[in-house]
C-alpha cells in the first residue's frame, strides 16, 4: 500500500507539473487516483480479486466522488492557513526581538584536582596476568 501510494503522489507530482489548471482539480485527480490505486492494492492483498472481479457500487463511487473534491478542499485551505499564521509570525519576530546582545561566555577550569588511588589487588601490578599462569 505504501508503494502505490508512492507511486501515485510521483506520478502526480511528475505529470501535473507545470499545468494551467486550478490546483484543486490537480489535487482532487491525484486523490481518485490514490484511492482507486488503494482500492485495487487492497482486494489484491485479501486474496478476492483471483476469485471475484472486483465491483464498485453506486454508492460507494458517488462516496468517493464526493469525498475527493471534500478533501481537495480542506488541504487547499489548510495550505491557505499555514502560509497566513507563518506570515504573521514573521511580522511578530520583527517587533519582538530582544535588543540586547546575548551575554559573553567565560570558561572557567577546575584549579582542584581530585586524584583517586585504585588499589592495587596483585602485588606486581594490574597490568600483567597471574603469576599462576606462567608457572
């Protein structure tokens, strides 16, 4: 399903590009696409297309028909929406920007130094193995 949904968005983006057509008839095209891709992608994947050919109701292309146009609508303004609250968000940056510059940053090193003792288990050291396994 995620494929042709990839598919079907590249395909879109790759043949509508450049068009003269309103954009809500380019996005409502690419959604009856995606679901009619979608459609097909799921009686496929249940195993019922081999038995059945796959059939469309009345109601249900009047549903989708109706739904696409519906949802073209609702992304465009939700596009609409988006560009006017970060163009007002811009202009408020303008007028709120804090004047001062931030404070400088001194780096300040440690003059303590802790120095902690490991004990030493093996009298020869910890860097040699066992004297057990040479002898």
């Amino acid at each position: 399903m995620v494929l042709a949904c990839a598919t079907v968005g590249a395909a879109s983006a790759a043949l509508f590009s450049g068009r003269r057509v309103h954009p809500l008839v380019l996005l409502s095209a690419a959604l009856v696409a995606g679901q009619a891709v979608g459609h097909f992608v799921l009686v496929a994947a249940s195993g019922a297309g081999a038995s059945c050919p796959t059939t469309f109701s009345p109601q249900m292309l009047l549903a989708h028909a109706l739904a696409a146009p519906a949802c073209a609508l609702l992304v465009a303004i939700v596009e609409h929406l988006y560009t006017v609250c970060a163009s007002a968000l811009c202009w408020r940056r303008l007028f709120y920007i804090n004047p001062q510059p931030p404070t400088a940053v001194i780096p300040c090193w440690a003059t303590v130094l802790a120095v902690v003792r490991q004990p030493e288990l093996i009298p020869g050291g910890t860097r040699a193995p066992p004297f057990a396994v040479f002898a």
